[in-house]
C-alpha cells in the first residue's frame, strides 16, 4: 500500500519504479501481486489507473509500452479515504481485503507523506 500515493514522491520515484518492475518482468513472476494506493481524492480504480497512465507518460523516458502499462494497471487499486480521520483506516482495511488474491496473506505499506502528517 503506497500512502500519498497521489503525491510528488509516487509520481517522480514511485510509480516509474514499479513500471520498470513490472517492464522487466519482476512483477510478473508474482501474479498475486496488487498495489493499493492511498490518497485523499475521490478517484475509482479506473480514475488513478487513467492518472498513472498520465503520470508515467510523463516520467518515463520514451512512451511507456501499452502492454507492460496494461498488466501495471491491472495490479493498481485506489483507496480514496483521508487518514486524519477517526474512520480513516477502514477504507484502506477494506480494499485490502477484497482486492487480496486468494491465500495470500503477505503485505507491505509505504507511506509517501510529508513529515508534519506523521504521528510518532
């Protein structure tokens, strides 16, 4: 799960990142693989997996190549939710239950957010 995931650091290091990954078949070798992405904007999957598509045109060096675009997608789930919040982590909990494969139970979190939002 990347938090701030519709900020600066996902946009320049993140996500081009993962497209590399998933370019050179790292990703591939783990089908269960599903990225959730946590941001405050009232996006649907499609809507971020639209904005990442705009987002690696940009800083990917060349036009990013429609089919390892494609399987990245697949993999892309947005969490629209704001963890300031009381509730904030239901959201989040939630997507990550229902877009977990079957029998995986591996997670990782990355929280990309600026350092005044983080709590001790």
């Amino acid at each position: 799960m990347i938090f701030g995931a519709t900020g600066n650091l996902s946009h320049y290091k993140l996500l081009p990142a993962l497209y590399h990954l998933e370019a050179g078949w790292h990703l591939h070798l783990h089908p269960q693989i599903r990225i959730l992405n946590f941001g405050r904007r009232p996006w649907s999957d499609a809507q971020w997996r639209a904005e990442v598509q705009g987002i690696l045109a940009a800083h990917v060096l060349g036009a990013p190549d429609t089919s390892v675009l494609a399987r990245l997608q697949e993999r892309l789930h947005f969490v629209a939710d704001d963890l300031e919040a009381p509730d904030g982590w239901t959201g989040a909990c939630a997507k990550r239950s229902s877009s977990r494969p079957t029998g995986s139970s591996i997670s990782r979190w990355y929280r990309c957010t600026i350092p005044s939002r983080r709590s001790s």
